[in-house]
C-alpha cells in the first residue's frame, strides 16, 4: 500500500504538468493513446501472470517452469499484439474515428509488447513472499517512469515524445525483471514443462476472460467518450475520473497481500478465517476510502482547479459522479474469485450481462445527457456487480446475520467521515472567494481533524493500533 501510495504521488506529478504545457486536444490525444495501451496491457495477457500467485506457493519444486512460461506466454502475446498495430496501423484511427492517431500507431505497439512482458515484474515478487523488495520494485516503477516523461514533456513538449519514453521505461523494466528472475530462480530457462503450461492456462483463460469483460466495464465508456465526442471532451471527461488512480492502486496491494492468504485459507476449507480476513481488509480500506470520498466530494471544485487548471472545471459533476466507485471499492472480490476458480464460470456470465447492460446504458446515457450520463451508466452497473456478487459469495461462505458485527467499525468509520465532512463544509463556506490551495489546507486539516478526533471517540481503533499509534507519537514528540 505504502509503495502504491508513493508511485501515486509520482504519477500525478504528470498529468498536473501535461495539462499545462498541452492544449485540451492534445491531451485528449495523449489520454487517448495510453488508454489504448493500458486496456492492451491489461486484457490481452488474460492476467495470465497472476497465476504465480497459485502456482508458486503451491508448486515449490516447478517454479522454474512456472515464471519461464508465465515469460513465454507474455512475450508470445506482446509480440502478436505489437505486430496488429505494425500491420494494420488504420486500428487507431478505427477505435477513435481520428485518422491523425495512425502515425502512433508503430509506437504503440512496441510499448504494448515492452509492457506486457515487463508487467510480472510487480507480480512473481510478491508471489515469491519478498515483500519489501516488491514495494522497492514498484516505487522504482513509478519513480522513474515518472522522471522519465516528465523529462520527455519539458524538453521536447510532445505526445510521440512521451510514447518514446514509454518506450524507455519498457526496456529499463524488461531489463530488470530478466536480472531478478536470474537471480532467484537461476537459469530457469533451460526447461519447460508443456504440462505444466496446460494447468496454467486452465486456471488462468476463465479468470482472464472474466477479466477482460471487468475491463470492458471500466474502459469502454473512455472509448464510448472519445469515439462520439472527440479528444477535447475526452480530455474534460478523462480529468474527471483522474482520482481513481490512488484508492485503484491500494486495493491492488490489498489485493495482492489478501490473494495468496485467502488461496490458503481455502486450500485447508477454513471458511471462518476467510470471512474473518475479509472482513478486517475492508475495515482497513474503508478507514482510507471513506475520508478520502467524503472530503473530495466537499472541495471537488477546488481539487479540479488546483491541479488541472479552471479550464476543466466542466469536468467536475463527472469527477463527483465517478467518486461513488470509492465506496464499492471496499468490497473485495478478486481474492474470492481467485480462490474458488469453481466460480470463474459464473464470474463470466454475471459479466457477460452486465457488459450488455453498461452498453445500452452508455449509448442511452451519451447521446442525452453527455459526460454526465457516459459516468453514470458507469456506476449502476458497479453497483449491481457488487450486489449479486456479495450475495453469491455470501452464501457460499456461509455468511450469518451474526457476522453482521464484524463490520460495525465500517459503519463507525461512515458516520465519522460524514461527520467530517458536514464541518469541512461548513469551513469551506466561509472560506469562499479564497484561493483553491487555501480552501484544499484549511478544509483538509479541519476534515483530518474531525475524522480522527471522532474515530479515536468511536472506539475503532483496536487496542494493538492504539498502542501503535500511541509509540509513533512517543518517538515524534520530544521526551520529557
């Protein structure tokens, strides 16, 4: 989470500068391109290297073979996914009815197959158990990808010159991923094993098409936008939904650490434990989610303002709407699918029909009521997944009512945040007419100290946490 948080901070850095030094249908074009490169990157490999997560704590005397084909699939895969756009380059022009998007096309490409090889680098490491060095890995990611088109954009100010530093930060990461496979599994290219490869692709194909139906959910209304409505409204609607980025990545770690616990909680049938671990992940997400959602809902038009400029103030009731996708965040649902790949079928079909509804819901939502509608069809359809999927597991894991309990403090966390933000409000009234960063502080401390004032008074925190926190303060504060 911490090393999430850290890339964040880095990555925001870019956008912030981007809309400053590009006018709005440049970086329509700019949004355009890397959304066509992180829907390749993430639908195309079928997250076929997420089953090192399964396969390696379980197939100790095979890792090897396991990270070798999960190499080998990734480069087969990048390679016809880099030879599309090198053949047939029209396909940019295709996807976003823009003629003027061919000349990336050759480009594209080459990031695409750099990136989908490169992408286990965040994966096998945590799937290996070594933690600290896959935070170490991920900050250096974002760090330097980062630097990297920062660099791109200063000096040469243009969108092929922040693809050619994709490009760069490609390489550097396929470099660094080849060294550490060397260097923990040897030369574990010199055997394959064909049936082992089988197994993995039993387990990852369903999964991996019932995550390309989930990217469907959450990239087609960029491409609906962009298609229909062209780069500069793309450019206000792509601002809109920018906060995502950060809560995304913490339930990714989240994720990553609960995965392989819940595998194991399942391979020994201790549903209790299972139940229990969720239950304390979502009360870890919701004492980040909550705050953050209740606090930019109050100050949305300075955030906007403050960091892309007032030139995207329009895009302010999307970034609202969009917020709504932090409070589903809480409920974790990868570490149970994962788990029970008994459920990958039914995981298919739940989102075969909702990518039926959030279509028909895009192509009514955009054509009358615009950006605003686009987002709109975008949360109902999040909402019903959510739903059944809560339901269905619930009863697979034999949920009671009694367990109802386990999520007071989730409720306590709710009323604190609303209670927050009723004061932040309150301060943001008075503060009108003042500068954007002057609201941001001054309704940002208030709210922080609201929240945890009425947390701490809530008896959320558990014994071991206030002692925790009671220690941080000891060290911080000079002894007496």
């Amino acid at each position: 989470m911490f090393a999430k948080t850290v890339g964040f901070i880095f990555n925001l850095a870019l956008p912030i500068l981007l809309v400053r030094r590009l006018d709005q249908a440049q970086f329509g074009v700019y949004k355009q391109l890397f959304l066509v490169i992180g829907t390749s990157v993430t639908v195309l490999p079928l997250g076929f290297a997420m089953n090192a997560y399964y396969f390696l704590p379980r197939e100790p005397q095979r890792q090897r073979e396991t990270v070798l084909n999960i190499l080998i699939y990734s480069m087969v895969i990048g390679s016809l996914a880099c030879a599309a756009f090198l053949l047939w380059p029209a396909l940019l022009a295709l996807i976003f009815d823009q003629p003027g998007l061919t000349g990336y096309a050759h480009l594209i490409g080459v990031v695409i197959l750099l990136w989908i090889v490169s992408q286990a680098l965040e994966i096998i490491p945590i799937a290996h158990g070594e933690m600290k060095l896959a935070s170490a890995m991920i900050m250096s990611v974002q760090i330097t990808r980062t630097a990297i088109y920062v660099l791109a954009v200063i000096v040469f100010g243009s969108v092929k010159a922040l693809i050619w530093a994709a490009v760069v930060q490609g390489v550097m990461q396929t470099g660094v991923l080849w060294w550490y496979l060397q260097s923990r599994f040897g030369a574990f290219w010199q055997r394959t094993d064909w049936s082992l490869m089988r197994s993995q692709l039993s387990y990852a194909v369903p999964l991996g098409l019932a995550g390309i139906l989930y990217t469907v959910q959450t990239d087609l209304h960029s491409y609906f936008v962009s298609n229909r409505l062209g780069a500069v409204a793309y450019a206000i609607y792509g601002v809109g939904i920018a906060q995502i980025p950060l809560m995304t990545m913490l339930q990714e770690a989240t994720n990553a650490v609960v995965i392989p616990r819940v595998s194991a909680l399942q391979h020994q049938n201790d549903t209790r434990e299972i139940i229990q671990l969720m239950a304390r992940a979502m009360r870890k997400l919701a004492a980040v989610y909550f705050p953050v959602y209740a606090l930019l809902v109050v100050v949305a038009h300075e955030f906007i303002a403050f960091l892309f400029t007032r030139r995207y103030l329009a895009s302010v009731p999307v970034f609202l709407i969009n917020l709504t996708l932090l409070l589903l965040g809480v409920m974790l649902q990868d570490p149970l699918f994962r788990a029970y790949v008994e459920q990958r079928f039914f995981l298919i079909r739940l989102r075969v029909a909702l990518c039926v509804l959030l279509t028909a819901g895009l192509w009514f939502g955009t054509t009358r009521f615009g950006l605003v509608g686009a987002i709109s069809a975008v949360v109902m359809t999040g909402v019903t997944e959510r739903i059944v999927m809560a339901v269905r597991f619930g009863r697979i894991l034999g949920v009671s009512r009694k367990d109802i309990g386990l999520l007071k403090d989730i409720g306590k966390l709710a009323l604190a945040a609303a209670a927050a933000a009723l004061v932040a409000a309150g301060v943001r009234i008075l503060l009108l007419g003042a500068k954007p960063l002057v609201i941001l502080m001054v309704c940002g401390v208030v709210f922080s100290l609201v929240y945890l004032c009425s947390v701490w008074l809530a008896g959320v925190p558990t014994p071991e946490e206030k002692y925790l926190v009671q220690r941080k303060i000891a060290v911080l504060l000079p002894r007496t």
